[in-house]
C-alpha cells in the first residue's frame, strides 16, 4: 500500500475500504470467468438468445472489475487480479454446469447473481460512512447486476410468475 489516500479519508479507514473492494474486485473476476464459460457452453432451444445476451454481461463486469481495480489503486492500494490473489480463506465462486441446456445455464447463473449481489450488498453496507465514493460505485454496479438477473430470471419464470424448483 501507498502512503498516501484521497483526501479526506484516513489511511485506516482506506486499508479497510481496499479490502472491502478487493474482496469484489475478484468476485468480479470469477464472475466475467463463469459467465463466458457458460456463454460457451450452452446449448439447446433459445442457444442464440442466451448465447448472445451473455456477451455484454462479460463486459459489464470486467468493466465493474476494472472501476474497482482502479478505484483501489486511487486509495493507495495495489489492486490484485492474478488467479492467486483470492483472500485466504475464500473460495471461488462455484459453478457447476459444463456443457448444458439453457435452462441449466440460467438456472446456475440464477443462483450465482443471487451470491453475488447478496455479497456486493453487504460490502455496499460495509461503506456506508466510511467512504461514500466507493459505496455509490457500488450502487450502481449492484442495480446493473440486479437488472441483468431480471433477464435471467424471465427466461426461467413460467406464465404464473414462478421460477422452477421455487427458485
């Protein structure tokens, strides 16, 4: 870490904001690799629909990670993005489809968006106070990611409104 911050914010309290961000810089990370996977290989009826809305979802959260990254770097930290660099103690984002229907697909990525933005929105909580620049980065990148599961979710949700297996 620098030793220096914005200004205005204490160099404690940018440690503990560079962590908080760090934390989403590589869920992010694991992110954008899952939803590519998954662009790759789905497979059956709507392929093409699902196939290219995936896309621009990739670039919307490498453009998160990106705005995060850099935001760390502007707090004095060093953003850390290698394969390496997950926290002690976390475990990457799991994904369980290879190739699969897209239902499958949708459904996996369903429950990922529900952990990742569950996560984004305690660290969200985590600012408040601390360090309102990054917590509005946050809230937007949040309602960004909120909307693309509405996608996700009207694929998967039936005539009624229900999602399968009451997801």
């Amino acid at each position: 870490m620098s030793n220096f911050t914005v200004p205005g914010l204490s160099e404690g309290d940018a440690k503990q904001v560079i962590d908080i961000l760090q934390e989403r810089l590589t869920a992010y990370n694991d992110l954008h690799l899952i939803l590519k996977h998954a662009h790759w290989n789905v497979v059956g009826p709507n392929f093409i629909g699902v196939h290219e809305m995936l896309d621009p979802e990739v670039e919307a959260i490498r453009a998160n990670a990106d705005a995060v990254a850099e935001r760390i770097a502007a707090l004095g930290g060093e953003p850390i993005g290698t394969p390496d660099s997950h926290s002690p103690g976390r475990e990457p984002l799991q994904y369980p489809v290879n190739k699969g229907s897209t239902v499958q697909h949708l459904t996996a990525l369903n429950e990922i968006y529900d952990k990742v933005i569950i996560d984004s929105r305690e660290a969200d909580a985590a600012l408040d106070q601390l360090d309102p620049v990054s917590e509005d980065m946050f809230i937007g990148q949040i309602g960004a990611m909120e909307q693309f599961q509405w996608f996700i979710r009207a694929h998967l949700e039936n005539a009624s409104g229900d999602l399968p297996d009451g997801q």
